[in-house]
C-alpha cells in the first residue's frame, strides 16, 4: 500500500507540473485531498473515513470552473494508475455529487 501512495503521489505531482493551469486549485492539492484513498483506489473494500473527509474536502475546494476543470484534469491523470470504476464511484459513495464523471473519457475543458 505504501508503494501505491507513493506511486499516487507521484503521478499527481508529475500532472501538476505539466499542467498549465489558472485554477487555484492545483494537482498537488488533489494528491494530498485524496492520499487517504490510494489503498482503496488500488484494492477496493471499505472506503476509509479519512478518504470521504479527502473527497468532501477537494469538492468544498473546487467552487469554480477553472478549479473543477483542473482538479477534472487530476483526477483523470490518476485514474491510468488506479481502478477506473473504483475511482468513478468514490463520490458517490462518500456522500458527494460531482458535475462530471471520473471517467478516461470525460473532456474536462467542458466541466463548468
């Protein structure tokens, strides 16, 4: 589980830097956000409580569209790493509506 934050960590951080964004929200924020959920994003099972306060977090944060296009953005690079419909479910199962799916197939450059 280690090596899989780590990895976690990585991916998003390398995203932030190749990112060019106006957001206020950045890549590195979306990685700490969702740190408690890297165990879950690889293996499934019980989602931690930690994760869900994670994900609350990140959706009070992400209140424009330059933020939800960036954190969009994140969270679709991180999905290449993790299980796809593990991480398409998250939200909904903390308890949070998104205006977009997690999904390789969502355009972020449309999110409002």
């Amino acid at each position: 589980m280690a090596f899989a934050l780590r990895f976690f960590t990585c991916l998003i951080l390398t995203v932030c830097i190749v990112a060019s964004v106006d957001a206020a929200i950045s890549c590195g924020t979306v990685a700490s956000s969702l740190a408690p959920c890297a165990g879950y994003l690889s293996t499934g099972g019980t989602v931690p409580p930690p994760c869900c306060a994670g994900v609350k977090n990140l959706n009070g944060m992400a209140q424009t569209t330059p933020d939800r296009q960036q954190a969009c953005k994140c969270l679709k690079a991180a999905a290449k790493s993790i299980n796809p419909s593990l991480a398409s479910s998250l939200p909904g199962k903390c308890g949070v509506s998104i205006p977009y799916p997690i999904s390789m197939s969502t355009n972020c450059d449309t999110v409002k």
